[in-house]
C-alpha cells in the first residue's frame, strides 16, 4: 500500500539525521568539543610584582606599587559620548585623547581596553564610586615599579622599559610576554632574571557576552625575588648631594672584598619618569641631553686616568728592579728628549728626590726617568697585572674595559713604531691609556689590601641567598713595593707640601693620589683615589670630575668629605 | 459501546507522547536554568499549564467521532484561514513576524493550529468518492486549499510552517492514490520556479539560507545560531555534558534554545545517546500513527492520519537536521520537545485525532 512509501521515506530521512548526528557528534566531537571550551574560556594574565631592592641595611629602594588604570569593555560601552565627557572632565583629559585611546588599544569588543594610565588613588576611587552612572567602564589595577629615591642611586638601580619586538622573539621561551618591562640598565638589567616574577594566569569561564561567571583555575603569579645591595643609601645619598650638577662620579668600596659602599654618576635621571608613558617630553629631555644623564661615567666610560696613574709605573720600576726606595733622582722643571721638552707640572723642579718623595710631590720629571728605565711594555705589564684593560667584573651592565697599550698593540692598530716621547706620557697616564673608574679603584685598593685584585660587586644577597662571594686574586706585585707605594700615597695627603693635603681628614690616616688629566681641550679632568685607614685599611675610594680642574682641589676636597662621612657613619 | 471503543485506544502512542513531553519539559528546564530575564523562568510551569490543558481537549477530541470533524472540516478551516488575516492585520509582532494573538499572557499562534484545519479539509475532500477521479484536474481544489493558507503564512512571515504545508498534501496525494507521474511532474514544475521564489524571499530569508550554505561568512551575525548550535550538538560528545552541564546551553551562547533549538539542548547534554533515545522515541510515535493509518479502512480516517503522521515527522526531521547544521535554519518548533503552547496544543489535538482514528476502525 501507499502508506508504505510514505514510511519509507520518513524512516529514510530520519536515518539520515541519525547519520549525521553520528558525523556531528562521534566523528567531529572532540573537534567540537574544543570549539566548545574555546567559546568559553578566556585566559587572563595576572601580572607578577617584581622583585625589590633593599640596601645593605634593609632600606627600601625600589618596591612596587599599585597603579590604578582606566579601562573601558567596548561591547558595554553603551552611552559612548556621554561616558566620555563624563570622565574627561573628572580626569581632566581631552574627550578625544580617550578617544584615540580606545581605538588604539581595542583588541576585542569584550576584553577591557585601558584608556588612562596611573589615575592615582583618589581619581580611582571618585570613578569607583560614580561607576553605575558610568557603564562599560571599569578600574584595574596592576603592580607598578616605583623608585623610592628617586634620582639617588637612579645608576646602581637602573630603570625599566618596554620589551621590543627583537628581544620578544628571542625571549619568548623564557615566558617573556608582550608588554612586558623589562630592566634596561643598572642592577634592574643585570638582575632583572631574578627580579622579574613569573605571570600568574587565570582560566575564566565566559558567557556569550564576555561576562565572567566563573574561575576554573588560577595559576598564581610568582613574585620576583628581592635584592640586597651593598650600598649604604646614607652615604650615597650624602655624596649624590656633594655632586649635585657637577658632571663626574664617586665610588667607595671596602678593599678588602669589593663590596661598594656607594657608587654615584652625576648627572643622575630619576627612574620613575619610565615607569608611566605620562611624560614623554621628560624622557626626550633626558635622552637628548647633552650632559647624557643616562650614562653611568664610573663604568660606561673610558678616560685618562692622569697621575694616579703614576702607582703602575712605580710598580712597574720598582719590581722590575730599574731602581731602589732610596734611589734618587733630580727634576729641574722639565726634562727634554729628542730635542723636545717634556715638563713638570712644577716650574721650579723638585730638585732630588727618592721614589716616596716623587709620589708626594707627583713630580713628572721622576717619573719619566723610571718609566725609561722599566720600558713601556713593563708599565703594561704593570697595568694589566692591576686591572686595566679588562672588565672589573662589576655587577652591572655595559661595562667598558678601557685601554692598556703597548708597543705590539702599536705596531698592530696604528702601523707604527713606539716613540720613546710616548713611554713619558704612559708614565703620567696620558697618551693611548684609557681606564674606566672602577678600575682605577680596584688599583687603589690592591695598595690598600696589600696584594689582591678583589672584584666590586654591588649585590649580597638575592632573597635569602647570599651571593656575596668574595674573588680576590694575588697580584703578581712584592709586598715591598706595596709598602713604599702606600707610604708614598700616605705623604701624598699628610705631609707638608703633599698634592693630596685636601683630602686629609683630623684623626684619620687618609693615603691617596691625585690626577690631573689633561684632555683634547683645555680643561682638566680632576681625580682623587685613596684609602683609609692607610694600616689597615675599610674603604678605598675614588672621585671623578669630569673638566674638574685640579685633582688637588676639588677631587680632594670631595673625598675628605667623603671620608668623614664614612667616619660618622661608623664605617672608619 | 464505550469499552469496544477503548479496547482499540493505543495507550503506547499516548505514553511515548507524554515521555518525550517530559523530555522536553526537563530540557526547557535546562534551558531557562541560569538565564537571568526572570520573564523566561516560569516558562517550566507555563508549558505544565498548556499540557493540562491539551490533555483535557484531547479527551475531548476523542470522546467526538473524528467524522464530526471532517463534516466541519470547511468551516474550521474557513475559520482558521479569517483568524490567519486577522493576526496579518492586527497580530503581535514578536522576532519580527506577526504570528501572535494574545490571551492574558499566553500566546496564540493560529498558523500552528492551521496545520490540523489543512489535514482536516485536505480529507474531507480527497475522501469523498464522488468528487475524486484521478484525473490531474482533480489535484486544482487540493492545491488551492493548501496556497491559500501557505501565502498568508509565508506574509508573516514563516517560512518554516508554510513550507511545511506541501509535504503534508504530497503525502495525503500519495495515500489517495494519485498517480506518480502527475506529482512527479507537479514536482519538477516547483523546482523549476524554484529561482524567482528567491526574488519573494524576504531579506532575512536570504541571509539565512546563504549562511547555510557558508555559516562562517557572517559568525556573529545570521550564522550565529547555526554555528554555536552544532558547537553544541557536537560537543556532546556521545555521552554529552550532562543535564544542566551544557557549557554552549547554561552560558547562553545557544539563542532561541527553549523553542525552536531546543534539540541542541539534548545535543550537547544527552550526547549522541540522548538524541538516539529521543529519535527513537519519534519513530515509535511515527510508526504507531502509520499503523493506524494502514488498519483503518476509513479512507478518510487514513487521510487524515497520513497528513498528521507526515506533519509530525516532517517538524522532526527538519527541525533535527535544521539544529545539527544540515539545513537551513527555519523556524520550526520540535513537536512536544519545544516551549510554545499552539505548538503542543497542535500536537496533542492531532494525537488525539490519532488515537480516535485507531479507536474507530469500520467493524469487518
């Protein structure tokens, strides 16, 4: 009968929705499944504070804190024109500036999407309070950096910046994430592996319109681990005022295992101009300065080191037995080879004098004279055996390792023969001779420990684990050497006549050097370096002025400051 | 009399009937769980009312010898046709179609009821020997009962339940007898006119059949529905997330759910299992009302019964296949299954009808 075909067709075509529920279902389930779970899911990053930075007395010097960020859901953006004029005027920013925000930040209609940056507490709260006449808009929240200090310390503590798209391609496997801050000098650099946490993540469960009904799971974010320094933020904060516009830089370390007490480049920048994109103009200021505030002078740069440099050369002359403590030798004033003149600092001349007395007096003539007797290359040798030409090791970044030249590096580089007028200059740390900062006090304080190349460092301990470990290799220098050069460097400040006199400080046996170094224009760089006490010596030191004249003056004069300082807080 | 009458009631119909209701009722349950409109909450109990309701007239319907019908069968569909214009005229709008009349807060839907008046008039016409001769002019009056109707639908507009007129005559022409060759040619005819309808179809017709052939061309706009209703389907899996587990169903991403989608429901918290069930519990229903239809010896008691029978099982397939992403979406309620009281009132009037059909077979 006819009633059959209509079955059969019914049962057909139902058979058929079988078939395809079997296909929709059983054969592309688990591909539907995993539509399903993406249509409902979101991922959100829970940033991770970084790590802090403390000083060595557990003072606070970089901490994070809470920044309060303006951030609107586009999809409940209903009332856009009215929402907007609304906080324009309680933020006091230019409706269209939100504007522009918005369509610059949109990723997707249901994700918030910051339009103001860092409002501040009570700015924050006000929207909080008018946010039911405010729909669509939202307050979030995030760890951000801030730098106690400020300028202090801004060189040792460094400062943060965006990650750029080449470093994210190379960093991505590490877990660096777009967005991300990551440190771009000083010890937010150096450490910033340890001082970055991990970002914690949180599964959200979404319905069709975005809104959050439910956490299927919270990865917490890991917090990064703090780090102690070294530096006393006393004293640095002491010597960043003695500096204050002046171009140059200080540092004190304790000779014995490197760790420094303070180490300050003037002009400084304070770090918290970074952190928030609220001041552009600031950053442009600081960038395109011609005073470049952003450079760490102590290690980022290379200068003649002048007559401090005459500690190598009286090493080099004395080890290599070219004279005795009690050779002496005459200066007139100047002292002429190849028919030229090379002069003393001193018209007059320093008459006879003994190696000791030659410190004392930094009488160039005497040191010509050695410096012939040992050769050039025995003064680099010198040089390397204290440091120079190499990295210090220092814990922080883009450290430049100076230049020690010699009559191959000569021959090599410039394709020419060592003159003999050049061993002069060599002997007073001009010429070729290039040195960072720092190691000029690492020479400093091999004199001052009696026979140890020790490497600064800045930090002792990240969280709880102390990583202060003390490298001090022998130098290849006799102990008598030493002995004459730190009874040399004693006269240099405390007797009469010494070039260092400034420096001296009542009740403490300050020894040291100054260093005049005359540059490509008129003016001077002046340098002090020096220890104390000289017996048994707690802090070496060194002051930099860049076109500062004098050493004997001004240089001097900042370290006795600096030492007296260090006497009051309880260090000397 | 009365117990010869009930000894032939087939109780199976009725009980696999009142299953899937409460099937149903579980799934709109479901599917009203988490929504926050609190309007949609009542909506378990509502359909509760509609059934008590349905089951009182179709008590009704069987105490009345389906005979009586087919002698008023003119006049209530006259009747229903007028009902047809006045909800045109002065209907509610609701999801931009004007299907609605209102009583209290219930909702009345005279296109759903039209479906058992078309039945009705078909057979009262294709049974009456005398005016029937095979002769294709005969097939003029059938076509014009059916195109009446079908244009005041469509005008709604509904596609779905205007269309679902023509297999309903098809299948009553087949039983009638007529000849294969004159429908086959009615057949090509349609298909052949088949691209001007395209020029008659409303805007959102158009768009909902160019995202069935490519639903991603418009994700969140028309091919919403049918995108996240197969991510709901076929995320079930063959076991499914469990009653009031679907992800798709309590996060609202799947619209209209309670009605016309209500199959995604079961999809994605039954599994494939689920459906199974469901379907095989439709094809009880199915063959229990084609049984009826084949032992009657009434011609228009089995009219009548091929024209529900098709009626129901053509709602199924189509709104199934419509759920799962195999046809385009139209909207088309799952008979029993969907939250809609004309709907479960259609079905439960054309249950009753079966059931009195089968209760009143000629004595040999």
């Amino acid at each position: 009968m006819r009633i059959r075909i209509i079955g059969i067709v019914i049962f057909v075509s139902l058979f058929l929705v079988v078939a395809g529920l079997f296909y929709v279902q059983v054969v592309k389930g688990p591909h539907y499944q995993r539509l399903s779970s993406q249509n409902r899911i979101r991922l959100l990053t829970i940033e991770s504070p970084r790590g802090r930075i403390f000083d060595r007395n557990g003072e606070l010097l970089v901490d994070n804190r809470i920044s309060f960020d303006v951030a609107v859901i586009p999809q409940e953006l209903k009332d856009r024109e009215r929402v907007f004029k609304k906080l324009s005027k309680s933020l006091n920013i230019p409706k269209e500036e939100l504007g522009k925000a918005l369509k610059n930040n949109f990723v997707t209609p249901f994700q918030p999407t910051k339009i103001v940056f860092d409002i501040g507490k009570e700015k924050a709260i006000m929207i909080e309070e008018e946010r039911l006449d405010l729909p669509g808009v939202i307050i979030e929240t995030r760890p951000q950096r801030h730098y106690v200090n400020k300028n202090i310390g801004s060189h040792i503590v460094g400062y943060l910046g965006q990650i750029n798209s080449r470093e994210l391609t190379r960093l991505k496997s590490y877990g660096y994430a777009m967005n991300d801050l990551i440190g771009r000098a000083g010890i937010e650099k150096f450490f910033n592996n340890y001082l970055r946490g991990r970002h914690g993540g949180m599964q959200i469960e979404v319905n069709n319109r975005g809104y959050q009904v439910g956490i299927l799971g919270i990865k917490e974010p890991v917090k990064g681990k703090d780090i102690y320094l070294t530096v006393d933020i006393r004293l640095q904060e002491f010597v960043e005022k003695i500096f204050e516009n002046a171009r140059g830089g200080a540092c004190v370390m304790d000779p014995r295992d490197g760790q420094i007490l303070c180490l300050v480049s003037s002009p400084a920048f304070d770090p918290n101009l970074f952190v928030s994109s609220k001041n552009p103009a600031g950053i442009t200021k600081l960038l395109t300065s011609d005073r470049y505030p952003m450079l760490n002078r102590l290690i980022q740069c290379e200068y003649p080191p002048g007559s401090v440099f005459k500690i190598v050369t009286t090493s080099a002359a004395l080890d290599k037995k070219k004279i005795t403590p009690n050779t002496t030798l005459s200066c007139d004033g100047s002292y002429s080879l190849g028919g030229k003149s090379f002069r003393c600092w001193k018209k007059k001349g320093h008459g006879q004098q003994t190696i000791r007395e030659a410190i004392k007096n930094s009488c160039n003539v005497f040191f010509y004279q050695i410096a012939r007797m040992a050769g050039a290359d025995n003064i680099a040798l010198y040089a390397e055996r204290y440091g120079f030409g190499y990295p210090t090791g220092i814990d922080l970044p883009d450290e430049k390792s100076g230049l020690v030249p010699n009559k191959k590096w000569k021959l090599l580089k410039k394709r020419e023969p060592w003159y003999e007028g050049e061993t002069l200059n060599y002997a007073i740390g001009q010429g070729f001779l290039l040195v960072n900062t720092m190691q000029i006090l690492r020479m400093t304080s091999v004199v001052a420990n009696g026979g140890y190349l020790v490497k600064p460092y800045l930090v002792k301990k990240i969280e709880d684990v102390n990583i202060s470990d003390v490298e001090k290799r022998p130098v290849e220098i006799s102990e008598t050497t030493l002995n004459i050069l730190r009874d040399g460097l004693i006269k240099v400040v405390n007797d009469e006549g010494g070039t260092g006199r400034r420096a001296a400080v009542e009740g403490l046996t300050i020894a040291g050097k100054t260093g005049t170094a005359q540059t490509s224009t008129s003016k001077t760089h002046a340098w002090f370096t020096g220890f104390a006490p000289a017996d048994n010596s707690k802090a070496a030191l060194v002051v930099f002025l860049e076109y500062g004249g004098k050493g004997g003056l001004g240089a001097s004069k900042t370290a006795s400051r600096i030492f007296q300082k260090m006497r009051d807080l309880g260090y000397l | 009399m009365r117990n010869r009458l009930y000894r032939n009631f087939d109780r199976v119909l009725l009980v696999v009937a009142l299953v899937i209701f409460v099937i149903g009722i579980s799934s709109i349950y479901s599917a009203t769980y988490t929504e926050g409109s609190s309007a949609l909450r009542g909506l378990v109990l509502k359909q509760c009312i509609w059934m008590a309701v349905a089951l009182v007239i179709l008590f009704i319907v069987i105490s009345i010898d389906y005979q009586r019908f087919v002698d008023f069968a003119y006049i209530l569909f006259g009747l229903n046709v007028i009902l047809l214009i006045i909800v045109l005229i002065f209907g509610r709008t609701r999801f931009g179609a004007q299907r609605w009349f209102s009583i209290g807060v219930f909702g009345f839907q005279p296109s759903e009821f039209l479906k058992i008046t078309f039945i009705l008039a078909l057979s009262s016409y294709l049974g009456s020997k005398a005016k029937f001769t095979y002769q294709p002019s005969d097939l003029v009056v059938p076509f014009i009962i059916m195109l009446l109707p079908l244009t005041l639908i469509y005008m709604q507009p509904d596609l779905g339940t205007a269309l679902m007129l023509i297999p309903i005559l098809f299948s009553m022409l087949i039983v009638r007898g007529v000849r294969i060759r004159h429908l086959l040619t009615i057949v090509i005819l349609g298909l052949s006119a088949l691209p001007f309808m395209w020029f008659m179809l409303k805007d959102y017709q158009r768009q909902r059949l160019s995202v069935f052939i490519d639903p991603n061309a418009d994700p969140l706009g028309a091919g919403y529905t049918m995108i996240q209703s197969r991510i709901a389907i076929g995320s079930g899996f063959v076991f499914g997330k469990g009653w009031l587990s679907g992800t798709q169903n309590q996060l609202n991403f799947l619209p209209e759910r309670h009605t016309d989608f209500i199959f995604s429901v079961i999809g994605e918290e039954g599994g494939f299992i689920g459906c199974i069930i469901l379907l095989a519990l439709y094809c009880i229903l199915i063959y229990r009302g084609l049984k009826i239809a084949q032992t009657t010896g009434d011609t228009y008691g089995r009219l009548m019964a091929t024209g529900i029978v098709s009626m129901i099982a053509c709602q199924v397939i189509v709104n199934t296949g419509m759920a799962s992403g195999f046809m385009p979406v139209v909207g088309l309620p799952l008979p029993l299954m969907s939250y809609g009281g004309s709907s479960l009132l259609t079905t439960m009037i054309s249950i009753a009808l079966l059931l009195s059909i089968g209760m009143r077979k000629p004595r040999f």
